[in-house]
C-alpha cells in the first residue's frame, strides 16, 4: 500500500474557528505519531483574523483591534486568515518520509507552485522571502504563505492560498514582516485579482492533484 493511501483528506464547507482548528491539530498529530490515525490534509478557510508566528514583531501589527489575533505557534511572522483563502493544514509524519524539515518546506512550496501552473498562473520562490510570489515588471505580490510546525517528527499547520479573500484586511498587518514601499513594491494578490475566476471546489481539486505528483514519490 502506497504512502497517499494512508493519507486522509478532509475539506470543510463552513468557517473553521482558529481555536478548533488548533486543537484538532493538536489532536491529530499526537494520534499519527502513535500510530493510531493516518496521515491528514484538512482544507478550510477561517473567519477573519491575525495569526502570530514565533518570529512575530509587535511593530507588525499596524491594527491590534481590527481582528482578533491568536499565537499560532508556527514558524513566521503574522498572516491574515479570512473567507476566500483556502487553508492547507498538512500533517504529515516526516519520519517515514525521511524526516527532512528543510526539504519538507521545499515540497510545499513545490505543491502550491504545481498548484497554480494548473491555472496557468507562475508562481515562484523569491529568496530571504517565505511565500510564493507572482512577478508582474518590478512588482512582486504575495499569493500564498507557508508557516509549519513539526512536533516529534510530525508537521502540522501548513499553507494558505488567497482564492478570494478581501485583500483590504491584509492592510492591518505587515504580512509576514514585508512592507511596501517605493523601493520595495510587494503586495499581496488573489487568483481572482489575476483574473481567475474559479470556486473553491475547483481549487480543492486542484491541490490534490498536484499534492499527488509532489509528495506521493
């Protein structure tokens, strides 16, 4: 039996709470490294909120009342969570896939890149900048963020992918500590601000295929 037939899916139709989330994963990763459930990729979205990473700085959070904030324990700074991103938590036992962290990153990045050329959108690594990019002249916009957690061999938290969200609300936050200036013109986008117009099912469908070509080798 292949590593993907180990591996279970679940998708939510409704607005996860941060919370829940955190405590289902929690939950999750403590019965993977004990044998007693499978490999789990959960796609969701959030109400709208802040998250903190470990490496969060205070002066990042522009509006502290906007929403509300929660520590994620994940690596990274802060990240808007909200209705229209689709949310990726992967929890996955790295020890039975040769337990590289550096490596394991580098395959999420690969999977949300694969996930775009689907939509003939070229998504790309920039380095010293966590994310994946969309490059338009001098402008460089964020279209996806990555932040894991890997607790005795185990990941969880993972990837967010703006399909639709209101991207005004990345205004409280530097998102993930880059700011926009003159000098530096990085923003954030959306697939349906480049002009892909898709549902979330559809992306959902998306980012399994292209998880199957990165991580089922």
């Amino acid at each position: 039996m292949s590593e993907l037939q180990h591996l279970t899916w679940l998708a939510e139709d409704r607005l996860v709470d941060y919370p829940e989330a955190l405590a289902f994963m929690e939950n999750r990763v403590a019965a993977i490294r004990a044998g007693t459930a499978p490999e789990t990729v959960w796609l969701l979205e959030h109400p709208p909120l802040y998250t903190a990473g470990t490496s969060a700085r205070p002066a990042d959070l522009l509006q502290p009342d906007r929403f509300p904030i929660y520590q994620a324990g994940r690596g990274g700074q802060f990240t808007y969570h909200g209705p229209g991103q689709r949310i990726g938590y992967v929890m996955l036992d790295l020890r039975a896939r040769g337990g590289d962290v550096r490596g394991f990153v580098h395959d999420l990045e690969e999977w949300l890149i694969r996930t775009l050329a689907r939509f003939n959108v070229k998504g790309e690594r920039r380095a010293g900048r966590v994310g994946i990019w969309v490059a338009e002249g001098r402008r460089e916009d964020k279209i996806a963020a990555i932040g894991v957690r890997v607790r005795h061999g185990v990941s969880y938290h993972g990837i967010s992918l703006n399909l639709e969200p209101d991207l005004a609300h990345f205004a409280g936050i530097v998102p993930c500590g880059i700011a926009e200036s003159e000098a530096t013109p990085f923003g954030v986008t959306s697939l349906v601000k480049l002009g892909i117009l898709i549902s979330m099912p559809e992306l959902d469908m998306a980012l399994r295929g292209a998880f199957d070509e990165v991580f089922g080798s």
